[in-house]
C-alpha cells in the first residue's frame, strides 16, 4: 500500500509525510474536515399597501419578480387598504410569494404599512428586516440587496432608504434628508456626484416609498404614527432612532442611513398638490413634536403653511389656499390622525391639458409668448400634447427643456 500523502511540519519548518511519524503503520492517514456552517437566508418581507391602483400594484410586483436576490428570502405582503375592487384577484408573478391582507376600510398609507407590519411580525418565522414599499414605486432589479448589505455591515442602523429617482428621466432626487430644528421644515439636501458613489450616508429621515426596516428594533419605536397620507415616515425614523439612543453613542444618524446604489423611482414629492395641501400642514407638527423643537419653531412651521395659502390665494385659488388653513386648523386642535373629517376637503378639480388650447385661443392676437420653467422637464407624452395644444391656440410651443434638468 502506498505511504499517504499527507504531510505535516517539523520544528525546523520542513514538511514531512505523516506517515514518517507513524512508523510501522501501513494504513492510509484519514483527515475529517468539517462542513463549513450553513447559513439560514435573511429573511425579509416586503409590505405594500394598495388603495385603488391595481396597475400600480402589477407593475411593482413585476419589478419584485425581477430582483436579484442572493441569500435573501423574500415574501410580499399586499395590503389592500379597502379598494372598490379587491385585489386578491391579481395573479403572483413567477418567483414572488405573494400574500394578501385586505383591511375593512381605507386606513391611508400609514395605516396599511401598520397593518402589514403587524401581520409580519406575527408570523410563526418572522422576518429579519421588514421592507416598505409604496404601491407606485418601483424598483431596480438591485434595489434589495444594497439595503441588506448595508444593515449587516452596520449593524447599528435600524433604518436604510434606497435613493429616489424622476419616474421619468430615472435622475435621484432625493438622498433622505434632516429636520431643520429652527423652522420645522424637512430639508432634502440636493444629490451630488459625490454623495451618489457614496456607500452608506447618515440621515434622519428615508421616505417609506423603499424603506428597510430592521424588525428587532420596531417593538421599542412602536408603530408609524398614522397620520394618514403624509409625514408618517420622518416621525417614525425618528422615532426608530431615539428608541435606541439613550445608553449608547452616537447621533440621530447613526441609526438612519440612505444606500445610494439602492434605487427606486417615485413621482417627485413637489408635484402639484391638491387635496394632499390638507395633509401636508395638518401632519408637519409631527417630526416637530418627536424632537420637542419647542413653540417658536411650531410657529415657523406654521408660518410657512399661511404662505403657501396666501401664494395659492395670489394666483386665485382660494379653494387650495384653504386646504393649507383647514390643515393648520385640525393640527391647532389636535385632529391629526386618519383621514380628513367629511367636507373638509374640498377643491376644484384641474381641467385636462387636452382642453388647454381652448383655454388659450384669446391669447394668440396679444402676441403672448409661453415659456417653461426653467429645470422643469416634461415627459415625451406630455410635451407631444402640449405642443398641439398651443398650436391649436395659435401659440408657439416653447424649445424643449435642455437634457440631464432635473425633473420639476
């Protein structure tokens, strides 16, 4: 039988075959090696409510199909928050595990995510993150994994956000942002070069349209303060954060972070707002209240709501600069919760721009000129139609937007 090849090392450094040391044995040496450990999948599910976009929905649900997942286990949960028609008729795309909850009544954006969360956190196996996802969001095939990565290289974050693009041109937006502590206002500082090939950046605050949420720190936070439609998010990272704070070091951000290479696309956050002008200055106290700013930074933030009204009032729409009024009036009275009380939301309706030309046709005689906004791209649909419309008057259509503006 042939000496084993095995060799081992002598005092002086030189390999010798083991065998040399097992005199008078003639058997092959057997060497055990043990299996490498086997390490379970991150277990992550994602939560989306839905009120009445099922094509929204479809859309993100195929975006889920397509996600690279390595070593992540990834069941979706969609929430329909009471829509005129239910959802659980939508087919699951092949490779999605798909669960449904549908909710008695429409509880808003907030609301679902709490729901879903809850049923998340029941399961028999729940999950190691919880991912938020807004129904008309969608994501990139990387968008998961980024987030992931980053909770386990950081183990100190309990919240990371994907970047934000235009729906349309795909351009980030948005990189989180802070809350200004002398005027109560949410600041989104403007991506750069820099920030984007960034791996991690330390926040206050991601939007929930793709949220990654670590489920062991949820228990202490509590769940999203549900304020319906808007604002539910920055309270609840703050509120994730300072859960957390007291006994150990470091700051507010340091337990919120922002993953560049993580990208979703969702419509811009200053897009025309009608009956969200309610929300927006009823639920802006929220973030005030969690960092306790103090009253002359609620009177700040107050103000700003009485000039957006009186902007909206300027360019005679007394119905929106209402909105704005009837919001700061709920907050006064501490009706901050769940929808607007019936009647309250009241506005008149923006005519489509196919009637546009129309709308202009007396102004084609005063030789009047129609500009653009500068930095306000248009997508190629909407450009197209504009175009005729102002043929149609009798105007000429304004040059195109030069490329890579951000989206207005």
């Amino acid at each position: 039988m042939p000496e084993p090849s095995v060799l081992t090392h002598t005092p002086d450094g030189q390999p010798r075959p083991a065998a040399a040391l097992l005199h008078g044995l003639r058997q092959p040496v057997r060497v055990d090696m043990p299996a490498p450990p086997i390490t379970p999948p991150t277990r992550v599910v994602a939560v989306i409510p839905c009120y009445n976009r099922p094509d929204d929905a479809r859309n993100l649900l195929n975006d889920l199909a397509g996600l690279v997942l390595s070593h992540i286990d990834l069941r979706v949960l969609l929430v329909d928050n009471a829509s005129d028609q239910a959802l659980s008729s939508m087919p699951s795309p092949a490779g999605v595990r798909l669960e449904h909850l549908r909710l008695e009544t429409n509880t808003g954006g907030s609301g679902g995510f709490n729901a879903g969360i809850a049923h998340a956190m029941s399961l028999a196996d729940p999950p190691d993150f919880i991912w938020l996802l807004d129904s008309d969001a969608r994501v990139e095939p990387g968008a998961l994994e980024p987030l992931v990565d980053a909770m386990a290289s950081h183990p100190e974050l309990r919240v990371a956000g994907s970047s934000l693009g235009d729906p349309v041109t795909g351009e980030v937006f948005e990189l989180g942002g802070h809350v200004d502590r002398r005027s109560g206002l949410l600041v989104q500082p403007r991506p750069t070069a820099e920030a984007l090939s960034r791996g991690v950046i330390p926040v206050e605050y991601v939007a929930a349209c793709s949220m990654l949420v670590r489920a062991s720190a949820i228990p202490d936070a509590g769940l999203m303060p549900e304020v319906f439609v808007n604002g539910d998010d920055v309270g609840w990272c703050l509120r994730l954060g300072r859960a957390h704070a007291v006994g150990e070091r470091g700051s507010q951000g340091d337990w919120v972070a922002v993953v560049p290479r993580s990208r979703a696309r969702h419509p811009h956050h200053d897009k025309m707002h009608t009956w969200g002008r309610y929300y927006i200055a009823r639920n802006a106290f929220g973030p005030v209240d969690v960092l306790s700013l103090g009253v002359a930074a609620r009177f700040r933030r107050a103000m700003r709501e009485v000039l957006r009204a009186t902007l909206q009032q300027c360019m005679n729409r007394p119905d929106l600069a209402g909105l704005h009024m009837a919001g700061l009036r709920d907050a006064r009275r501490g009706r901050t919760t769940g929808p607007a009380p019936a009647g309250t939301v009241r506005f008149e309706a923006f005519e489509p721009l196919s009637r546009l030309g129309e709308r202009l046709k007396g102004l084609a005689g005063l030789r009047a000129q129609v500009t653009i906004e500068a930095g306000f791209v248009l997508s190629p649909s909407i450009a197209g139609t504009l175009g005729e419309q102002l043929r149609s008057a009798g105007l000429a259509a304004p040059p195109p937007a030069p490329p890579g503006t951000p989206a207005g």
